[in-house]
DNA sequence: TTTAGCACTTAACTTAATGGAGTGCTAACA
DNA sequence: TGTTAGCACTCCATTAAGTTAAGTGCTAAA
C-alpha cells in the first residue's frame, strides 16, 4: 500500500494534469511555478525521483521529462482526483437533449451515447436497463398476405419487437387467433426469461393440440422473444476515435474500430461494473487492443427496472476528474428520463 | 480527340498496369522488358515524352518515372481496357452468397454491398431498385396495449414497413376498423406515388367523416409511408478505406468517413448512372473530398420492377478491367436474384 | 526513326553537428 | 536532516551535408 506526502501528493497531481493538458513529458523547472509551496527545481528532482521508485510516474528516455505510469493514473484516479461538478452549460445539453418525447427506450439510450461523445470528444457505450424483469405483455400475429406474416412482442415496458416472416402457405387471421389465444393465456404476465425457460419445455407439447405443425411456429415466436431479450450496446462517437488515438498504422486503426462495430462482443469488453464510477487504465482493460486507452464505465439504477450501463473510452491522458463529473451527470438523468418513461407504461 | 499509336496506347496500357500493381512510377527501362515489341529504352522515352505532351501521363517530379494522370486512366478506361472475366471462383462466391432465402429486398441489397466489399477490398454501395412502381397493397393498425399502436405498411414487392407510435388514448380495434376500410378502399392498388399525393389533397377531407381528429391519423400514416418510401444506399465495406486510401491525417479521414455514414447524402455523389457501367475517375467525381479516389457506378434492371444503382468506390489507381468485369457480374446476378425474389409476390 | 551515351535532376537515405530540455549527483547550506 | 546551487551527462529533435539509385532529356551517330 502506498502512501504518499502531501507535496509528492501535490506533485503527482500536477503533473498527471499537465501531461493531460499538454501532452508532454513534465520536467521538474516547469513544476516549480505551478505548485503552491516555495521549493526549488532540485528539491522536486528528489520528490520525483522517488515518485519514480514507487512506479507512479516514468520517464520517456534517460533525460526526458515524467510522465504518470498507469499506476501513477491509479493512484491519481484513487486517492487524489475529486470529481468536477458537471458545467453547468452541459448539464442544459444533457437536459435538453433527453427532454424531447421518445417512443423507444432504445432511442434514449442511443442519444445518450450521442450526447455524451459529443460532449466528451470521446467514444462512448450505452446499454439500456436489464430486460431481466420485462415481462410479457402481448403477442400478436397479423397476416400480411402474400405468404407474410408479422409477430409482434410486447413487454410491461411498453417495449415492442417485430419481425417479418415468410411462410409457406397463406394463414388467415382466424386460424392464428386459437394459437395467439393460448400464448395470452400461458405466457402473458410472465418474465422473459420464463417465457424462454417453458417455450423449450411445456409448451410444444401443448401447443400440438391446436397446431399441427407447432415447430414452425415456435421457431417464429422464438426468433422474437430472443430479439426482444438480447442486449446491444449503442455506440457514439465512433469517429471520435480519430481525434484521440496516436495510432498511424491503417491496419490496428482498423482492427481498433471494427472492435466498436462488433456490438456483441462489446459486453466482454465493459463487463458488469459494480454500483459506482470504475475507471480501468491501460492493460486494466481485459482487451489487449485498448491497452493504451482507458475505460470509464458506471451503471445506473432505474428503480424495480433493473440497471443500464454507460462507459467511456478515451486516451490514458485524459481530465479523470471532469469525466467523472460527466459519468455522474448521466447516472442520475438517464435514470431520471428512463423512470419517467417507464411510469407512462406502469399506469 | 487523342488518337495514339499502337505502340503508344501499349506503352500507356503497360504503365497503368504497373501502376496499379506495384504503386510505383514506372520508368522507360523497366517497360523495357515487358512490352511485347523490341525496343530500347529510349525509343520508350521518346514516346513517353509524347504521352507526357498529351497530358496522359505526369511525373511525380522532374526525373521521376511516369505515372497515369486522370486523362490518361479516362483514356485507358475509353479505349484501352477490356473488362476481364469474372473470375470463376469469385462468381461462386456471388451466387453462392445471394443464393440463400432472404425475407426482406434489403437484406438482398446490403448483402450484395457486403460481398462485392468483399471481393473487391474497396467500399461499395448498393440501392434497392426505385420504389416508384411499388403499389400499396395492405395497411394496418394494430393496438398493442398502454397507448401504443403499431401501423404497418405493405406494397405489391413484399415490402414490409413498420412504426410503432404513442397516442394519447387508448383505441379498441373496433374503432381503427374503419378508418383502415376506408384506407383499403380508397388507396390500396395505387402507386406509392399517387398514395403521398392523394394524402395532401383529398383524403384529410374524406377522412374527416370517420375522425374527429384525423390530423394524428394522417401523421402517424404518413410517416410510414414516407419511411417506406425512402431511398438507402447501403453501404459496404466502409473498414476498407483503411486500406486504400493514401490520407494520413486523422481529421481528414474522419470527414471522408462520415461521408459515408452520411448514407442519405450519398446520392447526390453517385448520381443516376446510364445503362452502362460509368467510370469517374478523381476530380470527375464532384464531391471534393473524393477527388482522390475513383467511383464506378452501374444500374441494374429488375423489369418492370425498375432499376436499382451498384456503386464501388477505390483508389485512382484501380485494376479497372476486374472491377468492370465483376460490377458487369454483379449487375447480372442481383438484377437476377430480385426477380426471383418478387416473382414470389407477384403470384 | 532508332539507339547509345552522357550530363543532369531528384528523392531517399545516411551521417554528422548542434542546441535545448531535463536528469542525477555532489557538496554546501539552514 | 532536508533543501539548494551547480555541473556533468544524456537523449531527442532539428538542421546540414553527403551519397546513392533511378530516371530523364538531349545529342550525335547508326
């Protein structure tokens, strides 16, 4: 466990956001106007050099400047950094821009994405509140003619899934209704997950009373439900990639951005952080292409709902503190603007 | 109007090939060797000194070898070049991708993108072919419970549009009903086309003996008509730019990247090709920021279903002749896979 | 008309030189 | 014991100079 003095405290601050800000190394002359006490360049030159010894900051070559390690991020991030209260101009931004009237939960959570990478200059992930406890509350199967068919799922959210199928031979609407009519009676009021547990179970076997051929029909409304139950991350600022990477080679630049594009895959990335802020430095992130960026992420509690997720990518060199800030800001006024949404579909 | 020797026009051939293959300007001795007559390598100089007064050929600097300026890839492209023969393999790879069951035209048309992407390292676009003969052929209102109702769109093609929307009262099916009669008589049949005319004129009149307030009926009905009505490129392989472009500063390629995500914008650039396969080379292109890079643009015919656009965008320095031959493919293959594909509704 | 020969040009690469920013260490000082 | 001034040292970045290889245009002869 390291702890540091009040001035080598001082010193890793200021030097964590010089680099931030500047993008060079730090050498100890340009610390001596920044820091509050009177000391000399030489006295600082002993201060770092211990700060060097426990890791904290690292030097580019032999007589360079120093620059903060990862642990000196860590230390930073841990002990040091206090949040910046959000600005008070962003905070209309933010406001403003989720008070407009949606009709999917997806979109407000894709604003989010969009609003926070504006405002941070970075890329950034939103994932919409656990399904976990959606509940089932409508099916509908509405013959399209010319061998189509739409089935249509409906959650307690107010959440709707649709999918378009092409079947072999023309159903009416009364043949689907007895089918429709038995999967109200089953399954309506249920949770998603239940509805996935009994569709493998009982219900085939009592679906073949009405229906001859079930499979086909169970393949349609599975294809549904699953589409209704998966999880995607919504991704904002993709290009925003551009500003703050170092990268020249075409090829990583390309592996980087197709990672973004592989939504599915963006949940190994983010995992399950815990109920506050986590920022994870460098090769703190499991992928091995962001060993160079770090990763803010948070989730947000929408009350019986469950809980969404928000993360923030951006280069190790970046203003923790006003990140943070934002982090917070969009904790409390996503799940504001998601409860609100939610109360519409709970009258 | 250029006219060249034979000799010339195969020394102009050779030096788009090197070109094109080795990224290098190519110099009077390497031709040496590679053209099919004996000559020495200053007779070669001689002769690329004449290309050079044509203003088909340009040096990089005053004793660089030649590369083809835009004039001379128009020349080649006019009157050199013989598109080449599709590849046996890569053809099986086109029939064999759009040989699957596909449920939507779109899914047809992004695939294509995606392949042709594929097969060419480049960026591509494709375009459904032009919903300007597609006719209404079902409309619904569907209620879902807690304010939602979802209004589907379907024309004679089989294509399915859908919106979900939140209205301030509940309605009962029974209420929609004749509202969706009255749409069914008076609209179904028509031409999409005539459908968002009628809409303006004389419809919200008619409309109003049903509703008393037929305004957010017409909203939520023109909103999905005008969905369906809509153009997209699709876009493919837009990670490809990666590799072919020669741009090293970050905030140029990230304007020249969200041109392409721009995807309603995209017609403006790619234009309404002729019958044939065109070819815009550099600064032929109007859109600035391509007047680097070459675009060829193809129509494809789906009878009286109407034509659709196939577009692939690369580097200036391009193997012509097997980006026509395959475009020529694609054009074959996809207007053939749609009529199979609308054959099928059109029973 | 073609060709050999040659002087000339340029990019790309290598090497050397210089200045500046920063460090660690030592010795003196409070 | 902690702080400071001074100094030798290191490394990067930039500039300058030199070298090589590829390629050209031009001239004069075949």
């Amino acid at each position: 466990m390291i702890t540091l003095t009040e001035r080598q405290s001082l010193i890793l601050k200021a030097i964590v956001r010089d680099y931030t800000e500047g993008g060079n190394p730090v050498g100890s002359k340009s610390l001596v106007e920044e820091l509050p006490m009177k000391v000399s360049s030489a006295t600082i030159r002993n201060e770092m050099a211990r700060l060097e010894d426990l890791g904290l900051i690292v030097k580019t070559h032999l007589s360079s400047g120093r620059i903060p390690s990862i642990k000196g991020y860590r230390y930073y991030v841990d002990h040091i950094l206090t949040p910046e209260k959000v600005d008070n101009r962003d905070l209309k931004v933010i406001q403003h821009s989720l008070g407009g009237e949606f009709h999917k939960i997806d979109e407000i959570v894709a604003q989010s994405a969009d609003i926070l990478s504006q405002l941070t200059s970075y890329t950034t992930f939103t994932l919409r509140p656990e399904l976990k406890d959606s509940r089932l509350s409508g099916f509908r199967l509405v013959p399209l003619g010319n061998h189509q068919v739409m089935a249509i799922l409906v959650t307690n959210n107010g959440d709707v899934e649709n999918q378009t199928f092409t079947i072999p031979n023309d159903l009416s609407g009364d043949e689907l209704e007895p089918v429709v009519r038995f999967i109200d009676d089953q399954l309506i009021g249920l949770p998603l997950q239940d509805v996935l547990a009994k569709l493998q179970q009982e219900i085939p076997l009592k679906l073949s009373h009405y229906l001859q051929d079930p499979d086909g029909f169970l393949d349609i409304f599975g294809s549904v439900l699953s589409k209704a139950a998966s999880e995607r991350f919504y991704v904002g600022g993709k290009l925003n990639l551009f500003n703050y990477t170092s990268l020249q080679d075409p090829k990583e630049m390309r592996s980087l951005y197709s990672l973004l594009d592989q939504t599915d895959n963006l949940a190994n990335v983010i995992g399950s952080p815990g109920q506050h802020i986590q920022v994870r430095i460098g090769n703190e992130i499991t992928n091995d292409l962001l060993k160079d960026y770090s990763l803010i992420t948070a989730t947000y509690d929408v009350d019986q709902h469950g809980q969404g997720i928000i993360a923030l990518l951006g280069p190790t060199a970046m203003p923790y503190s006003r990140m943070i800030g934002l982090m917070g800001a969009f904790q409390r006024e996503l799940a504001r603007k998601l409860l609100d949404y939610y109360r519409y579909f709970d009258e």
